[in-house]
C-alpha cells in the first residue's frame, strides 16, 4: 500500500449524470490517485461500478472511508437520496447500501455542497462572508456558506438554483420541468444551444458544423468548449448566450441571498475564461438596483472539476472524525 502513514487517506466520489470520479485524497486536498468511467444507468448498476471503483483504489492505497458527492436531493441526514434528476436512485438509503458493499464507512452528500466545501477549505471560497458556489456540468448545482457552515434549508435539500424557470414552456428538463436554467446555462446546455445555431443558419467556417453533421451525437460540453478555445464562431456563440443566462440567474440568485463571493466550479465553470468576463457584465446589468448597490465577486474556480471528488474526501474525513467524537 502507498501513502504516507501519518496521513488519512479517504475517497471521494463524484458522481454526475454523464460520469463518476473517483480521487484518493490526503488531509491537504491532494488527490494522489483517480480513476473516471460514465455514469450507469441504473441504481444496481452505478452501485456496483463504486464498489468496483473503491476496490481497485484500494489495491493501492490505504484508504479509511469513502464520501460520494452525488447530484441529488438528501434528506437532512444525509442517509436517504430522495431523488436525483440524473440518476436512477429514488429513496434509497445510498450510504448504508455502499457501506455493506464496500466494507468500509460511506458517507454522502450533494455534489455542490462538496465543491463549496472543498473550495472553502482549500480553493477559491476561502475568505467568504455570504458565497455561493454554482457547480456547471452536466446541470446546475449549488452550494451556499453562510459564515463559514454550510446552509441546507429545512429539509435538507436547498439550494436547488439549477431548476428554476427561467423560460416558461421552454426546453424540457430531466427534472419534469420546462426551462429550467440549467437547460439554458450548462455543459448540457452547451451543446443543445450549438445544435440551435447550426439548425438556423449555415456554418461553413465551423467545425463543429462538420462534426455534427457526420455523427450528431460526438458534440459534448467538453468538445465546444475546446473549438471555442481555438476560435470557431459557433462554439463562441454559444459560450456568449450561455453568459447571458449565467449573468441573469446570478442576478436573481444576488437579489435573495445577496452573496459578497461567487465562485464558478464543476465542468464548464473549470472553462470560466471563455465567458466570466461577460458573465459579469450581465450580472451586473441584471441585479436589483444595478449601479446604487455593491456586486459580489465572481471568481473562477480553483480546484477545477476535481472540487466534487475533493470534498466528497472531506466529508468522509469529517465522517470519520464525528464517529471518533460520537457524534454519529
């Protein structure tokens, strides 16, 4: 087994709707291993790919315990996932189901607040007051710290920014909604707003254009993220319209909760450079009061995609620590 003895290695999960990330990480945050394979499409089946996930890690490091970040609603014990808009999991009990699995203590929480909890411990949240930390991958997740504690809502779900409307009738939701922001302002969304542009007028000097004509289905976030990196106008577009959502949705999230620090994690928040400067400006026109009030800073992430995985490690670390206090 590798790692130092003196450090308590755990595993932190991150499980999404498109893939799962698996991280060893040490006591600073320092992942020393990951493995990523796509998310299963049923509940048996995403368990059994964790324990596998954990097993094979195992084999090389001395791990105590796992935490998974999961995009879905916890109850406020965070024993039960009530229900995940990508995932198949509906009421069940995930940690005790993969504690029997695994054969070590799993722990569980929502995917945005393990990205706000790690980015506060060890990234771009440290320092806040009121922060929010938006998780952009494949939908919107969302973490809040309120002087320095995570801020779940009474029933352990809040807060669920991603599924607000903001186009009634607009394009469907996994949720069983229509319009949500996430469908608007997402890797997800990304790719259906490129779709639109290529449908609505010819492209010739896009290459995505070509590649979507040759097989419809190779378009990801991950793909019109790197053409617009090298500059083809449609990908460029649709990073400016996702900009747009983005900076609107801040603004209506700034006027309930009025955060003095936002930071932009998951997927496509770890793109941040290719459309945060116009994000804020459309923030900025957005917000209530715009001009006569202070805005909150808008910062990129620090930890990239690999916050989820980080915090879920943390969390497991935090776990293990309240049952060594009886806390649990």
């Amino acid at each position: 087994m590798a790692g130092r003895a003196s450090d308590v290695l755990t595993v932190g999960i991150d499980i999404g709707g498109t893939s799962v990330r698996a991280s060893v990480v040490d006591a600073q945050g320092r992942r020393l291993d990951t493995l990523r394979t796509a998310t299963p499409p049923t509940a048996e089946s995403l368990e059994h790919c964790l324990q596998r996930l954990v097993a094979e890690l195992r084999d090389r490091w001395a791990v105590a315990a796992v935490g998974l970040a999961i995009a879905g609603f916890l109850t406020p014990d965070r024993q039960t996932v009530r229900f995940a808009p990508h995932l198949a999991w509906r009421e069940a009990r995930v940690p005790e189901i993969m504690t029997e699995l695994i054969g070590l203590p799993v722990f569980a929480e929502h995917d945005a607040n393990s990205a706000a909890l790690a980015e506060l411990q060890f990234g771009a949240a440290a320092g806040g007051h009121n922060t929010l930390v938006l998780s952009i991958g494949t939908g919107i997740g969302a973490g809040m710290i309120q002087d320095g504690r995570i801020y779940r809502g009474s029933f352990g779900v809040a807060p669920e920014f991603g599924h607000l409307t903001v186009v009634p009738n607009g394009r469907p939701c996994s949720c069983g909604k229509r319009g949500c922001w996430e469908r608007y302002c997402s890797g997800t969304a990304l790719v259906d707003t490129v779709l639109e542009l290529l449908a609505a007028q010819d492209n010739p000097r896009s290459v995505l254009a070509a590649e979507s004509e040759a097989d419809p289905g190779s378009l990801t976030g991950r793909r019109v993220a790197a053409a617009a990196a090298d500059g083809d106008p449609v990908a460029i577009a649709a990073y400016q319209d996702l900009a747009r959502w983005l900076g609107y949705g801040l603004g209506m999230i700034a006027d309930v909760f009025d955060p003095d620090l936002i930071v932009l994690a998951g997927g496509v928040g770890a793109a941040s450079s290719l459309f945060l400067d116009d994000a804020r400006e459309h923030y900025a026109a957005a917000i209530t009061g715009s001009g006569h009030r202070r805005l909150a800073r808008i910062r990129g992430t620090q930890l990239g995609d690999a916050a989820g995985t980080i915090g879920a490690a943390e969390v497991a670390r935090q776990g293990l620590a309240a049952q060594a206090a009886g806390g649990q």
